[in-house]
C-alpha cells in the first residue's frame, strides 16, 4: 500500500544550538510608513532544482542590502547548501552549481538560520517573488520548523506598475537589466541576480517617490490596486 506521507522528506532533528538560534529569530513586523530612504530591505534571490514549489528544492541563496537610500556592499549573503542527493539536470545548465559543489554546501539547518539572522526583521524584495516566497517558506518550513511571516515586494511586478512606458516587450530581469544599461555579472547566479535585483529596485524607488509613494505600504497599496486593474483588463 503506498502512503503519499512516506514519500515526504523528514525533518532532520535540530541539536541544541540550532534550536536556540531559531528561538532567538525576531518576529517580522508589517511593512510600515517609513520613507524607503529610512529602510533596511534584503533583496533575495534563489538558485532551485527546478521550478516545482511542491517537489524542488533551494539550492543556494544570495541576498544583498538596500539601506540609507543605497545597496550596502559591506553586507551581503551568498550560500550553497548541502544536497548530496541532488542529481544532474537540466537545471544545472541554468544555474551552474555542480552536484560537487552541493556535496561541499553549508547544512541547510545553519544556512537558513544564517539567513534569517541575516534577514532579522527586514522586509525581502526578490523578482518574481511569489516564486522565492514559496521556496523560501518550504525549505524553512520542512528543515527548521520555521513559519515564514515576513512581508515580500515583488520587483517583477513593480517595475511594470511604476515604468508602464518603459515596459520592454518581455518582462525578465534580463530584458529590465538591459532596458536601465545595468550590468549583470553572472545571470542565474544568487548573488548576482540579488544585486542586479538591488540595483533595478532603486531605480524604481527614484520612480515611485515622484509618483509619491515612498514607503513599503505605499507601495504594497499601490500594487494590490494595479494587480486588480490587470485582472480586470485580462477578464
């Protein structure tokens, strides 16, 4: 008889110090008034086994820091986590991370209490980030017991919303990047796409405060509103 629950991976028992350091993660609050110059904001971006959010897994992480106004060089996140399971797929042609590479990645469990530490009670920016919320809870969820409740803004949805003239025909970063002459690195690279990610988030910030909105909640209320107004067009 197959039991679809036996299939689902087990999560590994923390030791004492990890679950010390999860007790000691800060509650996230909501995104607030305060001017986007006034904010810390991590800008995320994950390297995954594939695009399913039920069965993939996060395979690196890489996030940088918007504060005062600018992108904190002096405070960035890049980590590969341990996945020696994980097979060669079409995937690796994208992502470039070789099973070798996974062998020798940083335990999940320390990686992601690494970031969350990281992250503290910031609210997170990733493009398309529905997509990174999903992956992110799921991994927190399964290998720390940790609900994920901090506030997302979706770069891929901002842009749009706050440059509909400047829309380039397809909505990618890469088709963004090149629309504002930013330099990508190394695409499908954590760290990379976070700071390229970074670097369009505050191009749009320039945009949104001469439209007036200059907080994350302004923001957040404006996009709900354009989300309402595409749907309204498509239906």
């Amino acid at each position: 008889m197959n039991f679809p629950w036996f299939n689902k991976p087990q999560q590994k028992a923390l030791d004492a110090e990890q679950q010390r350091r999860l007790a000691e993660l800060p509650e996230p609050g909501p995104l607030d008034e305060r001017p986007l110059r006034q904010q810390r904001l991590v800008v995320l971006d994950l390297e995954t086994s594939g695009l399913n959010v039920k069965r993939d897994q996060v395979l690196s992480i890489g996030a940088v820091v918007i504060e005062d106004g600018g992108i904190d060089l002096g405070e960035q996140f890049e980590r590969t986590l341990y996945r020696p399971g994980h097979k060669v797929s079409e995937s690796v042609l994208i992502h470039g991370i070789a099973p070798s590479a996974l062998a020798l990645g940083s335990e999940p469990a320390d990686a992601l209490l690494d970031f969350m530490a990281f992250v503290g009670t910031s609210p997170l920016l990733a493009f398309h980030a529905g997509f990174d919320r999903q992956m992110l809870a799921r991994a927190l969820k399964q290998t720390l017991g940790y609900r994920l409740r901090h506030p997302f803004l979706d770069v891929a949805e901002l842009a749009p919303m706050l440059c509909p003239d400047d829309r380039p025909r397809n909505g990618g970063l890469d088709d963004w990047a090149k629309r504002f002459d930013l330099q990508v690195q190394q695409r499908h690279h954590a760290s990379a796409d976070a700071l390229v990610t970074a670097e369009l988030a505050l191009i749009l910030f320039s945009r949104a405060r001469r439209q007036g909105l200059d907080s994350p909640a302004a923001l957040a209320e404006s996009l709900a509103g354009w989300r309402r107004r595409q749907k309204a067009r498509i239906g």
